[in-house]
C-alpha cells in the first residue's frame, strides 16, 4: 500500500523558514519524481515544486529562490525547505508521486 506521510507544517511568522518532509512507502521511490503543491482557501492547487530521479528540480515562480526541494533515497523521503515564508504562502501543502497524494500538512504565514 503506497502511503506519503506529510509533517513539519505549523504557524510561522511572515520571513521564518519551514522546512517539510514527506515520508514514502510502498512504492520504489528512487524510480520517482516527487513533488509538492499546495492550495489555499478557494484557491486550485498549484504545482510548487518538483525533483526527479536525477535530482533535476523546478519551482512555481513565487517561490523561486526561497524554497529548496530536497530528497535522501536512503529514507525514502522528500524535503522541502522553505525560506522568507510570506502571508501569500499560507496554504495546504501536499506530497504527490503520479496519482498518489499524501493527507496534507497546514502552513500558515501571519503577517
């Protein structure tokens, strides 16, 4: 059974960092590309961040050059580090690997 078990999540302050972690299972991460998105109240969930198997990364223009994704394949796990935390960054953050999604970890920036 494929699980992505999402923490690090909280209430932070406006330029705090956070960093996530997604926990996988069940599936063969290295073979991988994993990502993170998010979604904010009425808002769609948008594509934040993604790395492959090679390492290759790309970011959602919002966040780029303050969030880092990260991965360590010995523990099956994706990181994502997230710098100058803004208000605008307030949201849900999920972990997704192809049609698997993770519970959801709450961010929440206060001004």
């Amino acid at each position: 059974q494929v699980q992505l078990v999402e923490s690090g999540g909280g209430l932070v302050q406006s330029g705090w960092p956070l960093r996530l972690s997604c926990a996988a299972s069940g599936l063969f991460f290295t073979l991988l590309t994993m990502a993170w998105y998010r979604q904010a109240p009425g808002m769609q969930r948008e594509l934040v961040s993604h790395i492959t198997i090679s390492g290759s990364t790309t970011y959602a223009d919002s966040v780029k050059g303050r969030f880092t994704i990260s991965r360590d394949n010995a523990k099956n796990t994706v990181y994502l580090q997230m710098n100058s935390l803004k208000p605008e960054d307030t949201a849900v953050y999920y972990c997704n690997s192809i049609d698997k999604w993770g519970q959801g970890t709450q961010v929440t920036v206060s001004a």
